[in-house]
C-alpha cells in the first residue's frame, strides 16, 4: 500500500510544478543460475527523479529508488540529492549534495542505462552492486577547443562507502577523486571519450583503499542507428590496513556491441578479475589467480522507452592448484521509462 502511495503521489507533485520535469524507471530482471530458488522474476531497481532549474543560475535533482533487500522487503532510498550549476564560472560545473562519484564509467551511470544486464566481475567488489554515492562537493572545467580536456575534482564525506544501512563512522579524511578525460571524434565519424581515474579513501577502521583506473568509450552513429558501440575499463585497487600486508586485485571488462538496426543489437562482454594475494598454505608462494566470463547478449528496443536483453553468462574461476570452477546463468531483462527521461552524456 506505501509504495502504491508513492508512485502514485509522484507523478501527481511533478505536474504541478512548471519547471520540474519527471522521469520513472523499472528494472526487471528473470534470472536463470544453477540455483532453481533463485530463478524468479523481480523488479530489481525502480527509480524516480524530479530535476529542473531553480533559477537561472541553478538547477536541482531528486533520485528516489528502491530495491529489493534481505528477506524480499522492497524498500526506497535516496540515490541523488543536489544542486549543480554551470554558469557560476566560465566552462566549469559545480555539484553539491549527494550523488554517484565522478569516476569511470558504470559508476556515473544508473544501472538501467548500463548497455548490459549484469555488472562485470570486479565491480561489485571494487564500486558495491550499483555504483557508489556520497555526499560532498564535485566540480569539474573543460578546457581546450578541437580535443576537450576535462578535468573532474571530487571530495566526499566518506563516512560509508557503497551500500549501507546507516550514516558510518566519521573517518579521519574525506574521500578524494580525480578523473582527467578526454574526447573528440575521429574523421570517419566515430566519436570516443577516455578518462584516467584515481580515488582514495580511509575508513574510520584506518584501512586505506586506493583505486586507479582507465575508462573509454567509442561510439559511431549512422543518423538514429548506433551501429558500433565499444566501452571498456580497467581498475586495479589496494587496500592498507594497520600491521597487515597491502592487498591488491585487479578487475576489467571490454565490450562491444553491435547495431544490426535501429530496433536489434547483439553485444559480447569479456570481464576479468585476479586477486594478487592468494598463497599456497605449506610454501607461502604466491598463487596464480584468474577469474574471467564471456557474456553474449542480444538487444531489442521496440522504442527509446522500452528495451528487452537476454544474455548468457560462462563464469571460470582458475586458481593455481585448484580445479576451475565454472558457472553459467541465463539473464532476461525488461526496462521501461516513463516521462522525460533526461539526456544522457556521452
């Protein structure tokens, strides 16, 4: 009865204020693992974001979504929450209040617009299921002409990082971020974009966690047919704790999707994923260690507001000295949108 209540007060709220535009999104998600109990349809993320100008110098935006949680409990939380401005200073962006982190690429996209179904192998390790959010203060310039350059400055609370039930500990820093990007279009008509990204943070608990990263995208349009689509990212990460040996792993995946018309796409994902601190018990020497997936997936949009994938997922954990562990699933995913989606970038 509350969440009827919610969806329906909403839409309502949106329409009587002129400048405030609406936009709803739900992903549902069948899956098909080799654990028949888990194999149900389900709505996997819905959201609702109210964004438009509060005057002409600033404009806002509201991000309520809900998922599932322990137990099956459908429950809403507050995704986005700022004020941003592009008009303070010259060809500079100033955001304030809470939002998804300015780094790579899957991180500062919602989960629904991500181009596949399910998240590559190291994410969820290194940015929690979705992404991470925080609230701080993020700006960013642009500079240069023929091949921008932008430069992407970032500081957060810190208190919690990914997904948590309450507000964390004070920690002795506050999260720091830096993405420098850079983009243009090549003379066949592609157009690209590739970021260098850095992150740090301290917890209160003193363990250090360092990320560093590449991203990049390729897109080359024919009028409305994305016909080649290539995205990739590569992140390796380390974490210090107090009297303990550093850890560090490493995570990427490359994919590439491609058009076959404005309606059908068919898309491959290559992900992988190696922990550097695995050792033998008797010897104490390191182990070998790669885990990695294939994913096909096929695409339909009947529209820009309706988009059906299936994929298929080959899963292979290989570490020196053990057997390789395989897993396979099957994946169905339905996303719907609802009024003014906002536009994207790049």
């Amino acid at each position: 009865m509350r969440v009827f209540l919610f969806l329906l007060f909403f839409p309502l709220v949106s329409t009587a204020f002129e400048n405030v535009q609406f936009s709803g999104a739900v992903d549902l998600v069948q899956p098909g693992t080799e654990t028949p109990a888990d194999n149900k349809l389900g709505v996997r993320g819905m959201e609702l974001m109210f964004y438009g100008p509060l005057d002409p110098i600033f404009d806002a935006v509201l991000n309520v979504a809900g998922h599932p949680h322990e137990g099956g409990e459908f429950e809403f939380e507050l995704h986005e929450a700022l004020i941003r401005s592009s008009k303070l200073v010259d060809r500079m962006n100033f955001k304030l209040g809470k939002f998804f982190l300015g780094v790579g690429r899957l991180n500062q996209t919602h989960q629904h617009d991500w181009p596949f179904i399910q998240a590559p192998l190291y994410h969820t390790k290194f940015f929690a299921a979705e992404g991470v959010a925080d609230e701080g203060f993020e700006t960013s310039r642009l500079w240069g002409q023929e091949t921008p350059l932008d430069t992407t400055l970032g500081v957060t609370n810190g208190y919690v990082y990914g997904h948590a039930h309450d507000g964390g500990e004070r920690p002795p820093h506050p999260l720091v971020y830096l993405r420098q990007g850079i983009s243009g279009e090549t003379e066949s008509g592609p157009a690209w974009s590739l970021g260098l990204n850095g992150l740090q943070r301290t917890s209160a608990q003193q363990e250090r966690t360092r990320l560093w990263g590449l991203d990049f995208v390729l897109k080359h349009r024919e009028g409305a047919l994305l016909k080649h689509l290539f995205q990739a990212e590569l992140w390796n990460r380390e974490r210090q704790s107090p009297d303990v040996d550093a850890l560090r792993d490493t995570g990427f995946y490359a994919f590439y999707q491609r058009g076959l018309n404005t309606s059908w796409a068919a898309g491959l994902r290559v992900d992988g994923y190696s922990d550097h601190n695995k050792r033998f018990v008797t010897t104490g020497e390191l182990r070998r260690d790669f885990d990695y997936a294939l994913v096909p997936q096929v695409t339909w949009r009947s529209s820009e507001f309706a988009t059906f994938r299936a994929a298929y997922t080959r899963a292979v954990d290989t570490t020196q000295g053990d057997d390789d562990k395989t897993e396979q699933r099957l994946d169905f995913q339905i996303v719907y949108l609802m009024g003014a989606h906002p536009a994207h970038e790049f």
